[in-house]
C-alpha cells in the first residue's frame, strides 16, 4: 500500500517515457467534465512562492495525500503530477510576476503545463496568449479549472510539442521538465533549436542534476534567479531547500 503522494513522487520520474511514446492529440470535448473530480480531491492553495496565484492542489490538507492505493491500481486522479505545485514550477511563475515585462505581449507555450500555474502568471503580466500544453488530459482540466479561479483566460493543446517548432511562439517556459537524464537530452535538444530559431526559453528547476550535468546544456544555460522554497515545499520536494531560473543562451 502506497500513499498518493509517494506514488505521484514514483511516477514523477517515470512520465518522460510515456511523454517520448504517447502520440496524443486535441480532445474535442470539453474538459470541463473533470472538474468536479478535481474539486473532490483538492483544495485551493496559496501556500506557495506565489500566492496571488490560487491552484486546485492536493495538500496535506486533503483525504487524497495519505490515502493508501493499491499498486497497479488505477486512481480517478490518473496520474496527479499537475495536483502538486513542483518547485521549478513556482520559482518561473514567481520570476515572470516579478519581471512581467519577460510575458507581456509575447505569444506564450507553457510546456508540460501540470497546474497551468505558469500560464497564469503570464496571463497576468501581460502576455497576448498563453497555451498551457500537456499529454496529460487531467493536466489540461486542472489548467482550464485553476484559470477559471484565476480569472484569466489560457488556451490548452494536448498535442505532444517535443520537436514541433513552435512558430506561433515567442516565449517557451519549462517548469520541473528536466529531471531524467534520457527526457533531458531529448527536450534540450528541442529547446536548443528553438533558441537558435529567436524563441525565449526559460526553465524552472531545483537544481536537478540534469540542468547542470548535461552536455547539450553545458554551455547554454545562464542563471537568472534564485528563489528560498516556503517551508510547505522544503518538506515535501526531496530536501530541495531553493529553486532556480534559467534562460538558454
């Protein structure tokens, strides 16, 4: 028997395979109908980096934290990365409200959007669009959900982007993207493309070895930010004590 939360932590470190393998596609429905399940199974949080930002998040708060589930069991969250506000995810939304200059205007792709926290932020700096992209379709409705609360308006694709080019896209944030060695190399490689095609990329992480052990990054990634995790985060994200942002050169 495994918690919620030590099973999404597993699985955290498992979706990069199932990102590289899935071919997913737009669905045509709304995902509107998810969202009573999302709001069964969270609670509004904004003990976060970024509390202007309120998100349908499982907290300790909630039933879903502890509550046991069998392995190879299938859960009605599915897979719940986007119920949990990861920390590179806080410290790029945290960076873009400080720096709101960075979104506005700008045509935006938040890639493996989880919360849609990092849409948000940009919405409300400014941006002209937001796209909060995911393979993950609860992602999508939790996204589509927390703008609601949020009182933005974001668009959504569940199309897998890795390799696209992005051409409706002037800024590119990855939030908590970078943590399997074989998926890191794979979105470098992307992201370098992008930059060298005049895209703005900036990434959220911890400091995960993959942001600063990989050879396609080593030379491209420069350091823009620093951010102290509220105490909330510290216990729950693998004794992570800061989070950075990073921009490709």
């Amino acid at each position: 028997m495994r918690s919620l939360k030590f099973q999404a932590r597993l699985l955290f470190h498992r979706i990069g395979i199932s990102l590289l393998k899935r071919n997913a596609s737009s669905l045509n429905s709304s995902h509107s109908k998810y969202w009573e399940l999302i709001e069964n199974y969270t609670v509004i949080s904004q003990k976060h980096l970024t509390p202007e930002i309120k998100l349908k998040l499982i907290t300790q708060e909630c039933q879903a934290w502890n509550q046991p589930v069998e392995q190879n069991s299938p859960h009605p969250l599915g897979e719940p990365f986007w119920a949990f506000y990861w920390p590179g995810g806080q410290a790029l939304s945290r960076y873009i409200l400080d720096n709101p200059l960075i979104a506005k205007r700008k045509r935006v792709l938040d890639f493996g959007c989880g919360s849609g926290a990092l849409s948000i932020a940009a919405l409300k700096s400014g941006a002209k669009f937001s796209v909060a992209n995911d393979i993950d379709t609860m992602a999508i409705a939790a996204s589509q959900l927390n703008a609601q609360i949020n009182a933005v308006e974001l668009n959504v694709c569940e199309d897998n982007l890795i390799g696209s080019d992005c051409a409706d896209f002037d800024l590119i944030l990855v939030g908590d993207m970078l943590y399997d060695s074989a998926l890191s190399d794979v979105i470098a490689a992307w992201l370098m493309k992008l930059r060298l095609a005049g895209k703005v990329i900036l990434v959220g992480d911890p400091g995960r070895g993959p942001v600063g052990n990989s050879t396609l990054f080593a030379n491209s990634l420069c350091h823009l930010a620093k951010y102290e995790l509220d105490s909330f985060t510290k216990k729950d994200n693998y004794g992570f004590l800061q989070s950075h942002v990073f921009t490709l050169l």
